[in-house]
C-alpha cells in the first residue's frame, strides 16, 4: 500500500493513491487526492491518549530533515469508519522514503504502511494468556506452601524433592532448604528399610496412587528419634506429555 504525499507544506496533501492503500483504509481515492493526510485520517476521538498523529508527522519531519527513509514500527493509527466518529482499531508497520526532483530536493514522501493488526492482536492475546497462566501458577504455588497438610513433590528415580511445602517439612523435622535439590531418602536416612521406597517406586513403575492410613514412620526430629503414625498418599506426577516423571506424597 502506498501513497504519495506532497511536501510543498506541512499539511503533507496526497498527490496519489494506490489501489492496495484505499484498500487497506476502506477508502475512495476521490475521497483522499488533494487533502492533507491528516485531514482524512485524523485522530481517533475515543482514544484520547494516543499519539499516532504526532509520530506521523514526526516520522515525516525526520524524513525532510535528514534526506533518508524512516520507519515507524508496530503503530497504532485508527481509521475511520463508515459512520460518524466510528473508527476501527489498526495497527501499522511503515516506511516514509524521500523523492527526489533533478536538483536533489526532496518533492514528496511515499507513505508505505503494511497492515499488522492480526498479527499484533494475536501478540497481544497470547501475551495476554501467559500473563493469565503466570498468575494462574503463581496463586497455586501460593496454595501449595498454604496448604493445611503435607505435600511434597519427588522427581526421577532418584526421588529428588522438587517441591515442598512448610507443613511436610515440618512432618519431616526439616528446613526447605534442606530438603529441596535432595533425594528424599539421603534427607531422611532413618525412613530408608521402612517399605516406603518400594511403594513410590512402584507408583512411578505403574501409575498406581496408593493411600495409607495410621502407617508408622520412624523419624529423626530435633536429634530424637520418634516413631509417628500418618495418613498418606503415593500419586504419581504426570508431565503435559502424560508419561509419568514423579510422586507427589
């Protein structure tokens, strides 16, 4: 899409049109020949903050000034629509290039614009879901470490606690930090023997949960050795591929 802009004065009046512009701006090129761009496409009246006239304009300055091409990246310009003060919400990619006469002076401005607004609405929606699921991961992780029981998550075969919330640790006689990055057993060596190896692995071998109900555990806790009795859950951990990668407990 082109147009070819007069520079004789800063009103920058259309001396040509081509039939991919009056196409892109749902336009009749009676409707433009002779008027100042800015006259035909002017600002948007619900937008008040914008200031696409101003980079324009600015974008052609720079081109009268400085002899070379500019262009002016992902924009928003409005075009006006068919009725009164409707206007349909575009963005732009365009390429202001200086014409030249015989004598090097610059004699018009070709206004290229390419039309982004799917692109860039597309963009902006899948900026939009990843800000969603962010906040989405962020409210559950804060669920998680809040939540009134236990729950740990050990990945591998190695069992390393990936994820951990204060409540298991607090089970368990142990900090975050010194459980996170480990493997479960080398953290609790006095759990090793019990029968409780044995059943994650069978989880991570066969998908199967398994639950337990006023199970013993021998734990280390304060330097003491204490023999508690838990409810419990063995869950595998499911990544999005659907194979199975860990327990939570």
């Amino acid at each position: 899409a082109k147009l070819i802009l007069s520079v004789a004065s800063t009103d920058y009046n259309i001396i040509d049109v081509n039939h991919t512009y009056l196409q892109a701006t749902n336009t009749k090129k009676e409707e433009l020949i002779g008027k100042s761009v800015f006259t035909v496409f002017p600002k948007n009246p619900s937008d008040p903050r914008s200031k696409n006239i101003e980079q324009t304009l600015q974008s052609f300055e720079q081109v009268v000034r400085t002899r070379q091409p500019h262009t002016m990246e992902k924009y928003r310009y409005d075009i006006p629509g068919p009725g009164e003060d409707q206007f349909t919400e575009k963005y732009w990619v365009t390429v202001n290039t200086p014409i030249f006469n015989s004598n090097g002076d610059i004699r018009f401005i070709i206004h290229a614009p390419k039309d982004v607004t799917a692109h860039h609405l597309l963009e902006k929606r899948e900026k939009a879901g990843i800000q969603a699921i962010k906040l989405q991961r962020k409210q559950l992780y804060s669920t998680f470490m809040q939540a009134p029981v236990g729950i740990g998550i050990y990945k591998g075969l190695d069992l390393i606690v990936t994820m951990i919330n204060p409540a298991l640790c607090k089970i368990y006689g142990k900090s975050t930090k010194e459980m996170l990055g480990n493997p479960i057993f080398e953290v609790l060596p006095f759990v090793k023997g019990q029968g409780y190896e044995e059943l994650m692995e069978k989880v991570l071998r066969t998908g199967e949960t398994f639950e337990g109900s006023g199970v013993p555990l021998s734990l280390v806790r304060k330097g003491i050795l204490e023999k508690v009795y838990v409810d419990f859950v063995f869950q595998p951990f499911y990544e999005e591929n659907n194979t199975i990668t860990g327990v939570i407990v």
